[in-house]
C-alpha cells in the first residue's frame, strides 16, 4: 500500500500544500459557476485566472499541453466527489451493457456490504445506490448532454455525491486494518468513527487517505495533476490500479479544490 507521509503534526499532505502556495483554499477559487458543475473549458482559461501568479503559468502550459478540456465542479466541499460521480458516469454512458451491469451489481454488493457487514440501516444507504444504478442504466448511449442535465439538478447530484461518500466509507472500512495507523494518527480510534466524521458528512472535504482507499478498492487508476505555486514542473500522483485496462479518472487538483480533466 502507498500511502506517503499524510501528516506534519496533525495537519495532512493536502494542508500542508496549501500553506506553501499562493491559494489557500477553496474561498480564493472562482465562483463563476452557477450549477454543480461547469462546462467544458481549455485549460487556457487558467493563464487569466493566474496571471498576477507567475509562478502558476509554466504548469499550465503543461496542462495545456497534455488536455484538452478542464471542467469545473463547484468548490462547495463536495468538489472530488462530485468529479468523480460525474467522470464514472460518463464512463458507462459510453461503455457496453455488459461493463454497466457489472458495475451495477458490483454497487448493489456493496449497499448489501452496508446492511451485512457495518450494520447500516437499509433504507439510510440505498436510495442513494438506487439512483446511481438508475442514472448508470438510463444514460447507455446518450449523448454527453443528457449527464450535463442531470448534474444540473441539486437533488440529483446530492444523491449521486452521497453515493461516492459512501463508496468511499466502505472502501476504508473494508480495509479498515491497513489504514488504522493512519486513522489512529488523525486522533480516531477506528474506521467506522473516522468515516461517520470525516466521510459521510456532506461538504467534508477529500484528503489523501479517502482517495487512495476509494481508487484501491474500486479498481479504478486515479490521476490528479497538482497545480500549486512552487517551483519545478507540474507534478502528478496516480492511486488505485496502474493495470492497463483500469478505468481512468483525471482531476486537477488546486489546494483545498478539485476539478475535471479530459482530453
């Protein structure tokens, strides 16, 4: 398991990046967008955005260089859930039915994991799983525009956020064994408290070990460019499968705020 250096006294990685640059958490971003989500922009946006930043603009260049589109998801806190809600989604709408169904049954075995193995009530998890799998069927073949509308709707994207919180919650209790050192350094004394705190609760924000937890267990490679002011060239960080075959998600990460990347 990689799980670098997540802590400097009690503060994480992602804290600590955000004390050594020129944004310092999500208040300092954009609010420019109205809905959850915004739509697809080149990532030369970003050179106006940062221009009193000279150090931000040779990474940009980079992204530039390497993507095509940046697409913003609201800095409310819900940021890397919803990115991620949005970018699996718009994976099965393009994929097979065979890829869909597999995908549905592997979230219904996890909502039944809840009942079964963390005693969940039944009906505080599965309408949240309910809608996914619905979103995951009626989206088959559609075009990109039918997944902007649903991410448009308040209601939706909640349920759809709340489901990637609660994957994640079941992703480290699952595994609650490998990240107790972790856990336990973060003042919890096991895995099912750290997630009702720090998981669960809407507009808590993702740090190092809910992403690695969520992209191990899932399969998924998880790639984050990580644009800040230091010095030296973009850096990235890739969590989960490295398997070929994986499903890829692609975020920027700016500290304390994340967005979508695609080519």
């Amino acid at each position: 398991m990689f799980i670098p250096l997540l802590f400097a006294g009690t503060k994480t990685l992602m804290e600590s990046e955000t004390k050594a640059t020129n944004v310092t958490d999500e208040s300092d971003l954009p609010k420019n967008i109205q809905t959850t989500i915004g739509n697809r922009e080149s990532p030369a946006v970003l050179l106006t955005e940062y221009h009193e930043n000279p150090g931000f603009l040779p990474k940009i260049n980079t992204l530039i260089a390497k993507y095509k589109f940046i697409r913003r998801s609201r800095g409310d806190g819900n940021c890397f859930y919803r990115a991620v809600a949005f970018q699996i989604l718009n994976h099965l709408r393009q994929s097979t039915p065979a890829i869909v169904t597999s995908t549905i049954k592997k979230h219904n075995e996890i909502l039944d994991g809840f009942v079964n193995f963390f005693q969940y009530q039944r009906f505080t998890v599965e309408d949240y799983c309910e809608m996914f799998c619905e979103f995951a069927t009626e989206l088959q073949g559609k075009e990109l525009s039918a997944l902007e509308t649903i991410f448009q709707d308040e209601m939706n994207t909640m349920y759809l956020v709340y489901w990637m919180r609660l994957l994640t919650s079941y992703s480290i209790q699952s595994k609650a064994e490998s990240f107790l050192p972790f856990i336990s350094a973060l003042g919890f004394s096991d895995a099912g408290t750290f997630c009702k705190a720090q998981v669960e609760p809407v507009n808590g924000d993702a740090d190092q070990l809910q992403i690695q937890a969520l992209a191990e267990f899932m399969g998924w490679n998880l790639l984050i460019e990580y644009l800040d002011g230091s010095s030296g060239e973009l850096n990235h960080h890739s969590f989960g499968s490295q398997e070929e075959n994986a499903f890829e998600i692609v975020l920027l990460y700016r500290p304390g705020h994340y967005d979508m990347l695609s080519l």
